[in-house]
C-alpha cells in the first residue's frame, strides 16, 4: 500500500485474512502528541488500515474497478493510548458484499465498518469508518 505516513508512524499490519484484519500503531517520539500519548491522527491511520486493507483485497481482484472515499469516522477514546494500541475489524464480510454489490448494481454503496483498539490491557476504543464505494467509468 501507498502510504508513507503510516509507514513513518509505525503502523503495522499484524494479521489478515478475508474476514478480519489486525494492525498496530505503537506509541513512540514521532507518532506521540504534546500530552505523552499517541496522536490521535496516528490512532485513525491505523483504525483506518484495518477496515481499508480488507477492501482493497476484495477490490484487487475484482473484475471491474471500484473506487472507495471514507466518507465519515467517529471515535470514541476510553484511554489514554500510551503503548502500543492493535485495531481489530471484523467486517470482511460486510465489506466483500458492499463491494460485490456495487459491482453487480453499477451504484454507489456505503458500509459503516468498525474497528476495536485495544491496548495491552484489553483495555479499548472504537473507531467507526462510513465508506462509499462505487464502480468506476471505463
């Protein structure tokens, strides 16, 4: 994937299959806020991987090109990410059918897909990405 921030933080892709995907973003000097905790754009890039790399590898193998645009995300913070925080989606199927859908239809889908982040103590925060989908021209 394309995304030399991600890289930079530290985010990681830690498991993956067709349903679920794990990534982790670590709480170090560059990916750390003024208040001794991990950035909170960094915590999303992260969030964001786990539900995205699960519809890239549904979109890569598709037979036509399908576009996707995060169109919303919320977050709900329960603690202070201060070590290493694992984002868990396990939307794959969800997401394999929205994509399927808007390749069957031609029309634009949306999806809400949550990603779980937990931290060394189990202890979590959700984040929820709206995506749209849709088929591309040509």
């Amino acid at each position: 994937m394309k995304l030399p921030s991600a890289y930079f933080s530290g985010v990681r892709v830690r498991e993956f299959s067709s349903s679920k995907a794990v990534v982790s973003v670590p709480f170090k000097w560059f990916s750390q806020n003024p208040f001794r905790s991990t950035y909170f754009a960094c915590l999303a890039m992260a969030a964001e991987m786990s539900t995205g790399i699960l519809a890239l590898s549904n979109i890569y193998g598709a037979k036509k090109s399908v576009s996707m645009l995060v169109t919303k995300l919320e977050a709900e913070y329960y603690k202070k990410a201060d070590t290493v925080t694992f984002f868990t989606c396990e939307d794959g199927d969800a997401i394999r059918n929205c994509i399927q859908q808007a390749i069957d239809t031609g029309e634009a889908t949306q999806i809400r897909a949550k990603a779980i982040g937990k931290n060394e103590e189990e202890e979590q925060g959700e984040f929820r990405n709206e995506e749209t989908r849709r088929e591309e021209d040509g």
